[in-house]
C-alpha cells in the first residue's frame, strides 16, 4: 500500500500526517510551531524521525509533502517570505529533508494544500473550479480550476480592502488578513478594549486583556458580548468584500471556508453572505455557493500529502 507524510506549518502549529493513497489518516501528531529557525528545523525533524520509525516496510513511502505559510519558490523548494513565521525565509526545505530523510520532498504554500486537499477528499471533491480561503493566525488562500490546483502564489490575504487601512505583517497595509483572521480578532478587540469599549473581556487574563486569544473572544460571543459578536461581525463584513472581489474575477462554483476559525461559522457567516451579494456582480455571485470545509484539522497536511501522490507518484 502506498502512503505519504504530509507537513502543514502553520503561524500557531505543525502538523504532520501519515495517509494511505485513498486519503485515510493512518498517524497524526500536532506540536507548537517555535520561532527560531534552527529550532523549526530540529522539531519538524522530530517529529518526521517519530512517525517514520513507526511506520512498516509494507507501507511504501512516496515522498514527503510540505505546507508552508508563504510564498514558495517550488522549483527549488524553498520558502521565499513568510509573514507569519519570518524565522523560515529563505529555508531551502527540500534539500534539508530530502538529505535528512533520503525521501523525495515537494513544497507548497499551505493554503494552495489545503485547497488540494479539498478537491482530494474535501467538499470539493465534486467541483472543477472553486476557490478556498483558510481562517486561522492569518488568511490563506488556494484556488482550482479546471480540477488542477492552480499553481500561483493566490495570497489572497493580502488582496488589499482597505488602501489606508490596519498594518499587516506583510509589510502592506489595509490587507484583508488583517481584517478577517485570528491575528484580527486580537486586535480589533484590544483596539475596542483600550478606547474603554465595555465587555468581558475586560477580566480575561487576570485583567490583562492584551492577553486575550481568539478563542477567548469566542466564547465570550457566545455568551451575548456585545462587542465580541461585533468582532465577528466585522470579520463576516470583510470576508464578504473580498468574496464577491474574488467571484468577479474568477466566477468559481463555489467558495470553501475552511481553517481553526471556522468553528464561529454561526457568528459571522450571515453577514459574509450579505455582504458578498451586496457587492458581487448579479448574474455571477447569484450561483456561487460558500460552504464550509467537511475536513478536520488536518486538511492541511492531508493536502500535502496528497500533493505528494499527484506529483510524485504519477510522474
């Protein structure tokens, strides 16, 4: 039986996989992403060396694929910028595990996995053109069309929305990510929070609400605060613009919403709808459908893997 490791690195954590080549997870671990490199290099390391060594012989092995947050050189795989883990730009990845674990190694930008991923044996296993946006630390983006993953950088987290809006970590400013992603949860609550705005949020954290996290903000939603549902709110409005900016180009079947925010879908998916019918072109945005993701956490690193048998195996 074929199998493949599938890496997802990620601004928060790392997840690695082993799957069989009809998308079964066989293995997975999950651990911290740190913020040195040289640390990086020794855990994704690690964590390889501890779920190969479990794995049989029977178990061919067809390669090691990489998710990586950023722009990605594939050719020579090598992280080119990360904004959201600058420790790793410019880390040559496939000569380093290739070498490390005599594997063949392919590299991706995570959200161009993930969208593999959902084409592979996600909820759009049955569409030939959509496009997928991941909410999580920041927000990613992949695109398929014509049934193969298009192959471009699609950092839609960085579609600007806003030309004098919010700094982002790319270096730009008024980027969608930092609009609708958990990194804009935290301060779009802060900035409320220090202008005296009331919530509970105030007595997170000892009182330390610099300390809050987007689940904090959540959970506080769900008990009626006022100004974590806004957040939400806020984050639906945003997500909206820049769909229907997205179906206006692309026209897509669908638009898949996927990534560890997805869990408050309840909370800002109203208001993502309207706004994306509000701004999208008619005969277009009327037959886009927006869906939630039907894979689980390791979707990223199941893409990878997957990746892994459409690039390597078939060759």
């Amino acid at each position: 039986m074929k199998s493949a490791i599938g890496v997802d690195i990620g601004g928060t954590n790392i997840k690695i996989v082993h799957a069989s080549e009809t998308g079964d997870i066989l293995k997975s671990i999950i651990e911290p992403t740190p913020d040195a490199r040289e640390e990086s290099f020794e855990q994704i390391k690690n964590m390889l060396t501890e779920i190969l060594k479990n794995i049989l012989k029977n178990n061919n092995i067809a390669g090691i694929g990489f998710g990586v947050t950023g722009l990605i050189d594939r050719k020579n795989g090598i992280v080119i910028k990360s904004p959201n883990i600058p420790a790793i730009n410019g880390f040559p990845v496939r000569r380093t595990f290739e070498k490390e674990f005599s594997l063949p190694v392919i590299v991706e930008n995570d959200a161009n996995a993930y969208a593999y991923g959902e084409k592979w044996i996600g909820t759009g296993k049955n569409l030939d053109n959509f496009v997928v946006l991941t909410l999580g630390t920041g927000l990613g983006g992949g695109i398929i069309y014509k049934g193969e993953l298009f192959e471009g950088a699609a950092e839609i987290g960085h579609m600007v929305i806003e030309p004098e809006g919010r700094f982002c970590t790319c270096g730009s400013f008024g980027c969608l990510e930092s609009y609708a992603s958990g990194r804009a949860i935290i301060d779009r609550a802060i900035s409320s929070l220090e202008k005296g705005a009331e919530s509970i949020l105030k007595k997170c954290c000892n009182g330390n609400f610099y300390k809050i996290t987007p689940e904090l903000v959540y959970k506080a939603a769900l008990e009626g605060d006022n100004l974590s549902r806004e957040v939400f709110r806020e984050i639906g409005r945003y997500l909206g613009v820049g769909i229907a900016n997205l179906v206006n180009i692309f026209s897509p079947e669908a638009v898949i919403l996927g990534g560890g925010l997805i869990g408050a879908w309840d909370l800002f998916i109203e208001e993502v709808k309207k706004e994306f019918l509000k701004r999208g072109l008619k005969p277009l945005s009327t037959s886009v459908d927006i869906l939630k993701t039907t894979l689980k956490e390791d979707s990223g690193s199941m893409g990878a893997a997957g990746l892994v048998f459409h690039r390597i195996s078939e060759k």
